[in-house]
C-alpha cells in the first residue's frame, strides 16, 4: 500500500495510521512482505517521531510477515537521525530528482541538466555512508528528455536502482515521441554496459513481461490496483495518480472493510483492460504493454476513440526491445507472436 501522510493542510492521525498498518496487513496475501509505500508531496515533513510510531505500530500488529518500508523524498530536512532512522530499521530511500520543483526555473536553454542530481548527489553519499539502501527516480520533462545519457549517467553515479517518471502535464510536459527516444536510448545504454549491473525499473519490468509474467510495474501490467493509496485523511484512490486526479475513490479507510477494500479495489482495476480500443487489443505489443495507463487515454477528435497518448513513446521503446533481444533472447519475442 502506498501511504501520502502529509499534505499542506495536515498529517496523518495516529488513528488512522494504526487502520492502515492493520488493513495493509489483512489485505497481504499470506506468501507476501507487507509493503509500505511512503511518498507524497515531501513524507519527511511528518518528521521523525510520525515514522517511529508508525514502525512501532507495524511491529506490534505484523508479527508473521515480513514489513518492507520504502520511501520517497526530496531529501527536504534530511539529518543524522533520519539516517539512523532509515539505517535501524531498514528502510529503501528514493531520492526524487524533480527539476521543476526544486529550482528556479530557467530558461530552456540554461536549463542544467544535471543540477537537481548534483544537488541529491550529497544526500545519497551521505546515506550510503551510514549503510542506508537508496534508489534514484528522475522526471523526465521537456528540459531533460533529449540528454539520456546525461541523465543515465548522473544518475547511475548515485545508485544501481534507477526508475524515470514521465511528466505529461505543465508547461515542461515531454513528448511522446521524445519520451520513447529517451527511453529507446536508455535501454541502448544499459544493454550495452549495464546489463546485470544496474536495476532500471522499467526494464526490468518489461523484461518480466516479455518472459511472459506478470512484472508487476502497474503500467504494464494486466490491472491496476496492485498498490492503493491512501492519503493523510484516510481516503483511498486506486493508485496515486488517481488520487492527483481525484479519480477512482474507493472510500475511507475508517469505514472500509477488508472486503469492501478489495472488492472496489478489483473491479475498478479492471478499467486497464475493459475500456481499451480495438488498436490495442490487435497490437502486436499487447501483451507486453497491455494498453499503458488508462489515465492517459484520451479522445481522438477525428475518431472519437480514445487512446494512449503515450502510445508512440512506447510502440518505439517496444521496437527498441525488439532490436536489442532478438540478437540474444529470441525467446523473449516468440512469446508475442
Ligand atoms: S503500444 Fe499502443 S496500441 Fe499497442 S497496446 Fe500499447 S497503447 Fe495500445
Ligand atoms: S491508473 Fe495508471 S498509474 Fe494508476 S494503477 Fe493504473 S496504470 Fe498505474
């Protein structure tokens, strides 16, 4: 379950916090870690004792699974005793390089794209020096889609987890053409040097895909809902960016029951697959990319169908897989046809 326990106009209650430890517990399947998810506009902000209590909850209430924390963040007020913090109880730290939150904003052309990994880059040799396990997730937005190895590089100099967020509104808002030739070259860069060295989210998950299970990366996968979320007054969405867009409500968490919970969950997540167009279910990249998020469907105006607006970012990224497999894992294509 992903948890957002802060937003400008609070933090979440101790009550609430407790519902959702037990709820994400109940609604873990019995082979699977209990995974929370902290993210939100900047979860430091809820300071260190909300987290302390929120680890004693989960070991007072967790006793037969495993608990995995993760946690995203700007590094906003990072200090010795969040490292610790981390440290002690084994938390997986993802540093967010936003260069349009963080900054000024610059011109296009001054832009520096390497700036918001250098700002990050002491946060992360900080917390690797204390023992603390760290990814890095860059959004990509107009400024920095056409420099994919410098951004592959700043980032690979911090860690070896690597996931890229696309920003898709805004006056930075990237192309899909220009977010597929990104990626296109990511893929390049790693299959040529960093092939079982370093961890790219979306690789790896298209990758699962292409062997034929399921990655799990909701974006290519066959439902969403995997990872609910639920916001600092206990309102669950189906996902975050749902709750961005206030879509997909699924109720309080105060007033859920599990299997209303789950019920919700599992019929609104069949909006990945049921409302897709007939371009979709005849491509031949189907089951690897099972029609993208539903959230960026939109309305041909000619047509008046609606489709991935993303579909062309990924139609090249697919063709660049194509081209890199089929030299070694012939299999892997096989299995679309
Ligand atoms: S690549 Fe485009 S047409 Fe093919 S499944 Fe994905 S969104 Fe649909
Ligand atoms: S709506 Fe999009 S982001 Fe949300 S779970 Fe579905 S695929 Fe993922």
């Amino acid at each position: 379950m992903t948890v957002w326990p802060y937003a400008d106009t609070g933090i979440m209650s101790e009550e609430i916090l407790e519902e959702v430890v037990t709820m994400n517990y109940r609604a873990t399947g019995r082979e699977k870690p209990v995974v929370f998810s902290w993210q939100g506009d900047e979860p430091l902000r809820c300071g260190p004792d909300f987290f302390k209590t929120a680890v004693k909850l989960q070991r007072k209430h967790i006793k037969d699974k495993r608990i995995v924390n993760t946690i995203v963040t700007k590094c906003e007020g990072l200090n010795e005793e969040w490292a610790n913090f981390f440290y002690e109880n084994n938390f997986l730290v993802g540093l967010l390089a936003d260069g349009r939150k963080s900054f000024a904003e610059p011109a296009l052309a001054e832009f520096d794209v390497a700036a918001p990994f250098k700002r990050l880059k002491p946060a992360a040799e900080f917390l690797k020096k204390r023992g603390v396990h760290i990814n890095v997730i860059a959004c990509i937005d107009q400024r920095n889609v056409n420099s994919p190895i410098t951004v592959y590089n700043c980032m690979k100099e911090m860690s070896d987890y690597l996931q890229f967020h696309s920003v898709g509104k805004g006056h930075h808002a990237v192309s899909a053409e220009a977010y597929g030739e990104f990626l296109s070259r990511i893929l390049t860069e790693w299959y040529k040097n960093d092939e079982n060295k370093v961890y790219v989210q979306f690789i790896e998950a298209l990758l699962s895909n292409y062997k034929g299970c399921h990655s799990g990366f909701c974006i290519f996968d066959t439902a969403c809902g995997q990872n609910p979320v639920v916001d600092y007054e206990g309102d669950v969405y189906l996902c975050t960016r749902c709750r961005e867009k206030g879509e997909a409500y699924i109720g309080n968490i105060m007033n859920l029951d599990l299997n209303d919970l789950l019920g919700i969950t599992a019929e609104k997540g069949k909006c990945k697959i049921s409302d897709l167009p007939t371009g979709c279910m005849q491509c031949k990249y189907f089951k690897v990319c099972y029609g993208g998020c539903p959230l960026n469907r939109v309305e041909n105006m000619f047509t008046g169908i609606k489709e991935n607006a993303l579909c062309r970012s990924y139609k090249r990224l697919f063709t660049a897989f194509d081209d890199i497999l089929r030299v070694t894992v012939a299999d892997y294509i096989s299995y679309l046809r």
